[in-house]
C-alpha cells in the first residue's frame, strides 16, 4: 500500500477528492453500481478505508459530486456550440444530440441519480447539491428559451426534463449490456443496433415543434 498523506490544506484536499472522484468514475465505467464500495474505491487509491472515510461519508456523497461534474461539462459544451445562434429546428436539434452523444456519462449517472444516488446523503449535501445542479442547468433553459421564443418558464424546464429522462431511456437502448445482448439472442428476440444520436434528435424536433405551438 502507498503511503498515504492527508491533506493539509484546501488546495490538497481537492486534489484528494479529485483522485477519489477519478477512482470511482474508473470503477463505474468497469462494473455496476453496486459493486463499486467505497472498499473498491480505496482499493483503486491503493489507499486504506479509513484514509478514505477521511474525505468521503458514503460513496454516494462522491457519485453527486461526479454527476455535477458531468452535467457541468456537458452543459458548457452545449452553451459553446449554441448559443447565440438562430437554427433551424432539424440543425439546432442535430448539434444538441451530439453533444449529448459526446456525454453518455451525464445520461448514465442521471438514470441512477433520484432512485439510487440520492437515498443515501444527508440532507445538507443534497440541498447545497439542488442548489449547484439548477444553477448550473441555467444556461441549458436558455438556449431552449432562445428556441421557442415566448415559451412560459415552467414548459421550458418542462420541454428540458422530457428530453433528458428520454435521453435517459434512449442510452439504455442504444448501449445494450452484453448480459442483456445474451439474454434477448436466447429468447430469440433483436438485439437493438440503433444509434443514439439521430434517434434523439428527430425526437428533439417533434418536441420542439410541439412546444412552439404552445406559445
């Protein structure tokens, strides 16, 4: 086991947390959810558990911070490639389900987020969480808002969620698990070959053709 050295400072302890959230990432892209511990993530630290109680209460304190850290990513991409730019619906949709191909990671980890990750926090961090995740989706509502101009604020978080928890459900189809491959070839059913990005994106269209309506 490497020698294992607290931080002493904030500046160090980012860097550990930083290491800790890389670990578990790692492990999450290798094996389920529920075999990833915070035993496993110590193991991959090479670290002790104890060290890592130092920093981290349960592993789903460290898969909150993980999704931000996706949402951010992907919603500064998006802003990038968007804003301040009049599309065409088809065009605006196309740019839209590539940048979300380019973050399957933002997808996997929402699918899991209310129903798993967020059973096992206090209170506290899941406020202060709430709080970061709305903010940080601020930008993603107003390149929608700057698409259905007039579009009331509710159905613009409205249009928001319908497209994410389908890009949710859209990602499991497109990324069949092998077990699941397995299990379809042996009742003699299709193994889905479809691709996620142009299945979204006409998806995108009927949605925002649909909302601009409602203006």
């Amino acid at each position: 086991m490497q020698e294992f050295m607290r931080a002493r400072n904030p500046e160090q302890k980012k860097l550990r947390l930083e290491e800790i959230m890389a670990a578990t990432d790692k492990l999450f892209h290798e094996h389920s959810y529920h075999d990833v511990t915070l035993t496993t993530i110590a193991q991959e630290l090479h670290w002790s558990r104890g060290n890592l109680y130092k920093y981290v209460t349960t592993k789903e304190e460290i898969f909150l911070e993980l999704y931000a850290q996706k949402q951010l990513a992907f919603a500064e991409e998006l802003d990038g490639a968007l804003a301040g730019k009049t599309l065409p619906d088809a065009e605006f949709a196309a740019v839209w389900a590539d940048v979300l191909g380019r973050h399957q990671d933002y997808l996997r980890y929402h699918g899991i987020l209310s129903t798993i990750i967020e059973t096992n926090v206090t209170l506290q961090n899941l406020t202060a969480f709430k709080k970061r995740s709305y903010a940080d989706r601020e930008s993603i509502f107003a390149l929608l808002r700057s698409q259905c101009p007039g579009l009331p604020e509710k159905l613009v978080r409205q249009l928001f969620f319908t497209l994410l928890y389908h890009g949710c459900g859209l990602y499991t189809h497109t990324h069949c698990t092998e077990l699941t491959a397995q299990a379809l070839k042996a009742a003699g059913m299709p193994v889905p070959n479809d691709t996620f990005e142009p299945m979204f994106a006409d998806f995108m269209v009927m949605c925002l053709q649909y909302y601009k309506k409602m203006v």
